[in-house]
C-alpha cells in the first residue's frame, strides 16, 4: 500500500487536521468521538489505515463541517486514493 506521501493521504488528513484546529479539537477527541485508539488515529494520519465512509460521516457531524469542508474533505481523498487530480465546483 502507498505510504500516502506522492498523492497526499488517503483519508485528506490535511483538511481533517485543519477542522480539528478550527474547532479546538485534537487527535485525542478524534479518536473517542471514532470509538477508536489514538494509535488508530496515528495510523489513519500516516495512510495506514483507510476510514470508512460512516467514520468520514461521523468526523464531519462532530466538526459541524459545512459544504464546503465536505467537499474539500472528499476532493482531498479522491485524489490521494485514485491518483487523480481533484477539483471542487461548488454551485
């Protein structure tokens, strides 16, 4: 499996990291609001883990993310797991 790194993370660390300090949340509160360990969140950071759709769902309910986050968040994994270039119309 790819390390993340040539096509950035495969779960869009990046912008879930950035919803985290927006709301002054940290990777501890991720994984209990994922009922998972803070190694799990370490893993899924790294690339090794791949979240889930319902664990994608419940991180955007917990941050309150808008349209747009969501779309930033999803653009962010369709290029990092499909090695495309992502881009985000938003009407």
């Amino acid at each position: 499996m790819s390390n993340g790194k040539e096509n950035g993370n495969i779960n869009g660390w990046n912008v879930i990291e950035s919803l985290l300090n927006r709301d002054g949340r940290n990777q501890s509160w991720l994984a209990r609001a994922l009922h998972v360990t803070p190694a799990a969140i370490t893993q899924v950071k790294k690339s090794q883990y791949k979240l889930s759709e319902e664990q994608f769902n419940t991180i955007c309910q917990a941050l309150h993310a808008t349209k747009e986050d969501r779309c930033a968040l999803y653009a962010a994994v369709i290029s990092a797991r499909f090695h495309v270039k992502a881009s985000v119309v938003i009407q």
